[in-house]
C-alpha cells in the first residue's frame, strides 16, 4: 500500500483531534484497552503467521516467538509501573504532547509495539509511517487497539509510502510535536532534514555484542549459556539492534575460544534452527555472507551450519558480520580487555548482554565510560526487553512530554 | 604431479583454440578448473582451507584479495602488482602476477572477439588515465596494451590527474572530420565527467565507432543508473546502443567479459545485452548459502572461475549479483553493502571531490 500525501495529512489531523479525547481518559483506562489490545493482537497473531511470515522474511516459528515474546510484555501491571517511574524522574507533572509521528524501520517487526504502545499511555495520539517492507503488524496493532476501544483506536493510524516521498514526509510531521525515528542513519538524516524546530526521537543505526565471563563457562553451566547465547543470537535472524553480533568469550585455560565457538554452533544455533529456522536469506546478505564466511575460513577459524556460522578471531580490529546468524567470538583476557574492544563501536553500540555474574561489573564499566552509553542485560533477554527498558540511553518516554 | 608449466600450456591452448576458431569443450574446460584448483591449494595456504561445498572446487571470496597476498610464487618473483580502487589500504584487492603473459593473451583474444571484431586497428580515445599514471591499475595495463594491439593512434585524454575536456573534443571533432572510425574507452565515472564537462555539445561519430565503459560508481560521486548513462552516450556521441558496450572486469580476476551487443549486430544477429564469458572462464550464479550453482534464470552471487589466474587462484567469488541469459550472464550490481571495489575509482580520485 502506498498512501499519498493528502491522505498522510488527514489522517495526521483526525489523530491529533482524537488525542485531545483519549486524553481525557485515565491512565488506568489507557493501560486496560493497551492491555486487552496487546491479547487480542497476540491471539490475531497466531491466526495470521504465514502472512507475517512473508511480509517479514521470517520463518513462522519465529514470527509466533517474537510476537508472543514482545506482546506478553504489554500488562497492566506493567504499564502501570512505568507510568509511575516516568512521574518520579521529574519534580514536574507530565504534560504529553499533542501528536508524535513513528517511523519505523522493517528489519524487527515488534519494534512497533513499543514505539506505539507507550506515547498512547501516556495519551499521546500516534501517526505510524510503516516500513515500506513490513506494514502488516503495525496495522494489524492498530486493528486490535480499536477493537480495545475506540478512543484508544482513534488517537492511532498507520500509513505507509516510499522513503524519499518528500510531499508525504512532510505531510507525516508538519502536525507532530515530536517525531521519533526508528531506521539507518540514511533514514535519520533524511527526516531530520524535514523538521524545523520539531524535537527528533532518533533510534538509528546501531549494534550489540555478548559477553561471556569464566563464571559462565563451566562445565555445569555451559549449556544454559549457550542456549541463551544462542537465542540472543537468532531471534529477529540477527537483524535487530540488540542482536549480538560480536561474542567476547573470557579465555580460559580449561576452555578455548575454538571450543566454545564449535558448543555455540553444535548446541545451540544448529538446535535453534530446528525449532526456531531462519527465514530465506536475501540474495543481497547472501553475498555478505558469502564474503565473511569465506574469510573466516580462510583463517582457519570457521564452524559452519546451513543456516548458521561461528567465526573466531581476535576481538580487533572488529569484522562485522552480515547477521542471518553468523556470529563471531573474538577471545579476551577479561572484562576490561572486551570493553576495550568495545570503544571502537562508540555510540552505535546499543546494548551489551552479559551472563549474570558478569552483569554488575558491566554495568559499573559501561557506567563509567566517557564514549559507551550502551544498556546491559543478561543474555537470553537481548532481544526481550521488558516495557521500561531505556532505548538508545534514554527511558522509552523520553521526548513524550512538554519540558 | 601436475606442473606449473603443463598447466600453463593448457590453459594457453584453451585460449589459443578458441582464436582459432576452434569450439572449446566446457568439459575439458572444467577439467582444468579442477587441476588448476588443486595445484593452487597445494601452493596457496589460504586457499587450501576453503572446503569444498558441492561438486566444484572452493571459491576464493575477492574481499581476502583485500587483507592477504594470494599467489602461489614467492613475493621476491612479482613481476607487477595490481591494486583495486580504493581510499585506505583495506579497502584495496592486491593481485600479484609473476608473468602477465596469460593476462595479455586472454585480453587480446577476447577483446578481438567482442571490441574489435571488424577492424584489425583504429583510433582510440582513451577516458582513462595513462598506463604510466596509474602503474598499479590492471584497467590502464589493459587500455594501454589496447592501444599497442588495436590502436592506429591512441590519445590518453586525462592528463596530469584531471580529464581535459578541451582534448576529448578536439579528439571527437578530428573524428567528425575525418570520417575514421574511433573508439572511445573509459571507466564509467569518466563518462559521467564528461557528460558533466561537455555541456550542450553533440557529436556525430563516424559509422564503425564504438563505446566501451566499464566499472561501477562505489558510492563515491553521483551514479547514473547504467540504462540512463547508455542513453546518454548515445545521444552525446551518436553512437548506436548496439555499439557501446560494457566491460567486466576485476583485479581479481585475469580474464574479461563483454556485452554481446557489438559481436552481434556484426554478426547479424541480435539477443538481449549480456555478457559474453570467454570459454576458457565460467561464469555462475550461485546460492548464497550452499555455494551451489542457481537453478534456470535465477539470481544468486557471481562465482567466475577464471583460468588465466594462474599464480593466484582461479575459482573466485565476488559479490556481484548476476543470473544466466541466453548463454551469457547479467550482472545486476553489486549487493548492497557488499565493500566497494571496482576501477572507476582512480579516475574520480583523479578528479578531486565531487
């Protein structure tokens, strides 16, 4: 589908006057439809996993794991709690904006619940351009929050065109107060172009890596780590932000790089293609593909599935992978060795996942670091963030309110 | 034990049967690919660790020509080294020769069947630095053992680092004027300075002339999409579609592929434009995953399994993507993302920032 810029525009209009009714609703209201919406969304989901399947370019396993995964987050409760802690970060009463303009980006499909779901807690009315590659869910959310009620459903619409349509970009922001951006840095740039004075909310280009200290590595708990490791790793077929694309493994004398790297592909990610398969690899990625693995051979360090591959080498200069599963661990003395590594990713770095007996000194580094602003979470949970989790160094309501 | 030597002769064979005239076996071909690739693998460490994904020898991914030297002689017996395009030295395919004897012979066959098939020389005109300005650049080897093979007089018109427009059209009107046939060779980007440099200006090349670009865009000026740029070539030169023709090329790569458009209009006949892949080359999609040959007409990532690359490896893997045609191949560019490479780039780098 592709909607042109009048049609951007009305829409714009008719969800900002409907902002001004849902807001006079309470918060407890807002989080029963989101709530009741999110079910009904995730009921619908199971019905329809071979249109998501084609629209996203996922296998049907993985389409029902990310949309059980990211819906089940969407409680009241939940809702609730957050709503709570936006109230306590400031001494001011919360003064939401009239309109807020998405933009979303196609390679993780469920990033739309988030970006939706809270600026209408909040009772900020949402106009969603969808990827021009994956428009189906964010419809199908909006379906559901309308059948939740109709105020809530009013104050959301979804419209989608071809980037570089610079009549319908504009008409897709002239109203917003503050338009948040989900996409490459391409993408930024271009609508940042549009806006004058309009606040951007940008979550751009960005990547994640993994860290496994000696804790993690026994023989009693390897296997838990791996299997963790491995759905960070294949969720989403690598293709989100949160993907670990990088592994620091803490060396061990008990437990080589080499061995961890050939127990991450035979345990995990062979296990995890069975029960959780990537989708088609497009010819494009394939010839990245074709390139990395080729060197990982060539270097002697490469272990291989049909769907899946673990390089070894050494933590720098980092070789990024062309995701859809392939994956590299780079060795490393220790903790302070990996974040070492890690500066030369900077700002792009988005979350570091770490086992849990590592998690406090991560943070405690990541806290300290003048150039990382990365979030950490334990492995296993990388592509499951909870409602509250910051995006991009920010809580999920930042740019929300009036300052 | 096969020997460097046998191998050689064979190979030269191939090529010198085709110039003959003589039908190459795609078997015998294949054949040789297999004996060339295990002498190779013998020989070349880093080519030895590729396994084998079906029934063909491993393919050498182009971007290890960026990070390793790939040659089965020592360093001390280079004789020329060839470097792709490029801003930093990562960036940059080195590909070392020993002996550039099997390079020139399957670039003088191959560009006698597909270039020049008609003439035994003409004029040259030459958007492209000289040989002696870009010593590392196997585009500007090619041009200028073009000009020693085919030319009757060869004019280099980027001089000094910067492309002198005055000299183009001096060159085109003499063209005009004298009624001789010319043929105007370049990179790409050179074409595109020049539609940018000559304005208004048209020319009216005489009957016989001929047009061959070559290499991509690599991000690095603007890009013309390749229908739109053969339009303009047209109309700039008044030289038939069927008479500009593209070339493919690599540094990776010893051998080279041309459009079948000028082979065919003098052959009288006419197909769609694609690639012509000599036969002692074989050119094939292949599926990203399995490394396997595609199905039909399919698209999947080139593999060219050139046997002119003798002292380096013959079975290559780029990233270009492509799918069969008529016996030929359509390369449909390269895969987004995939690292920049190509020989257009000296000719923009020549011209400062766009």
């Amino acid at each position: 589908m592709t909607d042109n810029a009048l049609l951007v525009r009305a829409r714009a209009a008719s969800v900002l006057e409907a902002g001004k009714v849902l807001s006079a609703s309470t918060l407890a209201d807002r989080a029963h439809w989101l709530s009741q919406g999110a079910s009904s969304l995730a009921r619908q989901a199971d019905g329809r996993c071979d249109a998501l399947s084609e629209a996203t370019r996922l296998s049907i396993p993985m389409v029902e794991w990310a949309a059980r995964t990211t819906l089940e987050t969407i409680t009241e409760n939940a809702m609730l709690g957050l709503a709570q802690d936006a109230r306590t970060s400031t001494d001011r009463a919360l003064d939401p904006i009239g309109l807020l303009s998405v933009v979303l980006a196609g390679n993780v499909f469920t990033a739309s619940v988030r970006g939706i779901v809270v600026p209408l807690l909040f009772g900020v009315p949402v106009l969603v351009k969808a990827s021009s590659r994956e428009a189906l869910f964010p419809a199908m959310l909006r379906d559901a929050l309308r059948s939740a009620d109709s105020r809530l459903g009013a104050a959301i619409d979804v419209v989608a065109f071809q980037g570089g349509d610079i009549e319908a970009e504009a008409a897709l922001v002239e109203l917003a107060e503050a338009v948040s951006v989900y996409g490459s840095n391409e993408t930024l740039e271009a609508i940042s172009a549009r806006l004058e004075s309009t606040p951007l909310i940008a979550h751009g280009h960005g990547v994640s890596v993994a860290y496994c200290g000696t804790e993690a590595l026994g023989d009693a708990q390897l296997g838990d780590t791996i299997s963790k490791l491995s759905l960070d790793i294949c969720a989403y077929d690598q293709r989100g932000c949160l993907s670990p694309q990088l592994v620091y493994v803490e060396e061990t004398p008990d437990r080589s790089s080499m061995d961890f790297a050939e127990r991450l592909a035979k345990d995990g990610l062979e296990l995890l293609s069975r029960t959780l398969p990537r989708g088609p690899l497009p010819v494009s990625a394939g010839a990245a593909q074709a390139q990395w693995r080729g060197i990982a051979e060539v270097e002697g360090t490469l272990v291989r599935g049909d769907t899946y591959a673990v390089s070894v080498r050494e933590a720098q200069p980092i070789r990024w992978s062309p995701a859809y599963r392939n994956v590299t661990v780079a060795p490393v003395p220790g903790l302070d060795e990996a974040l070492q590594a890690m500066q030369a990713i900077g700002s792009s770095l988005k979350c570091v996942g770490a086992d849990s007996a590592s998690i406090p000194k991560v943070e405690a580094q990541l806290a300290s670091s003048p150039t990382l602003s990365a979030t950490t979470c334990a492995i296993g949970t990388m592509q499951t963030p909870s409602l509250d989790a910051p995006a991009d160094g920010h809580p999920i309501w930042h740019g929300l309110f009036r300052t | 034990m096969t020997t460097r030597t046998e191998l050689k002769a064979r190979i030269e064979a191939q090529i010198a049967g085709f110039e003959a005239g003589q039908q190459v076996d795609a078997a015998s071909r294949d054949e040789l690919i297999e004996d060339l690739a295990a002498w190779q693998a013998s020989r070349i460490p880093e080519y030895g660790r590729l396994q084998r994904h079906g029934a063909w020898p491993p393919a050498l991914p182009t971007d290890v020509f960026r990070f390793r030297r790939i040659a089965a002689h020592p360093e001390a017996d280079d004789l020329r080294v060839f470097r792709s395009s490029g801003t930093t030295s990562s960036e940059r395919s080195v590909h070392v020769y020993r002996d550039l004897g099997l390079y020139d012979f399957a670039a003088r066959v191959a560009a006698r069947h597909m270039l020049f098939p008609d003439v035994d020389r003409m004029r040259l005109v030459m958007l492209a630095p000289h040989e002696d300005e870009a010593r590392d650049s196997s585009l500007e080897y090619m041009l200028a053992r073009f000009a020693e093979w085919f030319g009757t007089e060869c004019t280099w018109v980027w001089r000094d680092g910067a492309l002198d427009i005055e000299l183009l059209m001096e060159q085109l009107r003499n063209a005009e004027a004298s009624g001789d046939p010319v043929a105007v060779l370049g990179t790409s980007f050179a074409f595109v300075h020049a539609e940018d440099g000559l304005g208004d200006r048209r020319f009216e090349l005489p009957p016989g002339s001929r047009v061959m670009q070559t290499g991509g865009y690599k991000g690095r000026s603007r890009e013309v999409d390749r229908e739109v740029l053969l339009e303009a070539i047209q109309g700039r030169y008044g030289v038939a579609a069927q008479r500009i023709i593209n070339e493919f090329g690599a540094t990776e790569l010893s051998s080279q592929m041309y459009d079948t458009t000028l082979r065919e209009h003098i052959d009288g006949s006419a197909g769609l434009r694609r690639l012509w892949v000599p036969p002692w080359v074989r050119a094939t999609p292949v599926d990203p995953d399995t490394l396997r040959p595609v199905e039909g007409e399919s698209v999947g990532i080139l593999r060219i399994d050139d046997t002119a690359n003798l002292d380096s490896v013959c079975c290559i893997q780029t990233t270009d993507l492509a799918r069969r045609l008529d016996g030929g191949i359509v390369v449909l560019g390269r895969a987004p993302g995939a690292t920049p490479r190509g020989c257009s780039l000296a000719a923009d780098q020549a011209l400062g920032p766009p």
